[in-house]
C-alpha cells in the first residue's frame, strides 16, 4: 500500500475568462473620457510683438528642366548644357539658400538628367531635389 495520493489526469483545470473585465474596463475608460470636464482656466492677456525680419519675399528657387528632346530650361529659359554650372553659381552668390529644383520630364534621356545634376552640383547647389513632369503637351 502506499501512502501517496494519486492525482487523476482527467481531472479538468479551471481558467479564469478575463474577456468581460478587460470589455468592462474599456467601457469604464470610455465613460470617463466622454464625461471630463476641462476647466477654462483664467490667465493674463500677453501682447506679444511683431516680427521685425525681413519683408522682401523669399527669391523664387533655382528651376533646371531636362525635355524629352534634351533640352535644358534654367527658370524657364533655354539654355546649353555648358552654362548650367555658371548660372546656378551666380544664383547662388546672390543668395546661398536657394533651393534647387529639376523637372524631368518622363522619358528623358537619364544621361542628361546626371549631366545637368552635376552641373548643378559643380555651380555650388549642396542638394538638388528631382521631380518627374509630364511632357507638355
């Protein structure tokens, strides 16, 4: 004989369902949340002052555009390939934050996008931003 208990396998464990708090705890949240009130509080009317900077609007950014026929437009002029390093130098001389903005046109040539880009990049632009355009029409 042995003086052990034997435990049965059968015998079934219980679990505790939390699903009904969890829900009971979310809709208490809820209420709370609905039913804050937020307090207006009372304060002193600060004049602040004016901004005394600059008035003049900023400068228009510096525009290459590369066509689908490989034409390069600095703001919007025709321009050879060889005078982009120059213009966006002395664009940039007048005002060194400038940002630089190129239009490709889809289905150019990405040759002359790279070529343009480092023309850009040669003239003193530090970033130049590249967006692709529909050819027009």
């Amino acid at each position: 004989m042995s003086s052990q208990r034997h435990v049965r396998k059968d015998s079934k464990e219980t679990d505790i369902n939390i699903s009904p708090m969890i829900d009971m705890v979310f809709i208490l949240l809820i209420f709370f949340i609905v039913t804050t009130v937020f307090v207006e509080e009372a304060g002193i009317k600060v004049d602040k002052p004016e901004a005394k900077g600059d008035t003049n609007p900023v400068d228009d950014p510096i525009s290459l555009r590369v066509t689908v026929s490989n034409q390069v437009y600095f703001n919007g002029d025709p321009v050879p390939l060889s005078r982009v390093e120059s213009l966006v130098s002395g664009a940039l001389s007048r005002n060194r934050e400038l940002p630089v903005i190129m239009q490709v046109e889809r289905n150019a040539l990405s040759g002359t996008m790279i070529q343009v880009m480092d023309s850009a990049k040669l003239g003193g632009a530090d970033k130049v931003s590249v967006t692709a355009v529909d050819t027009r029409g």
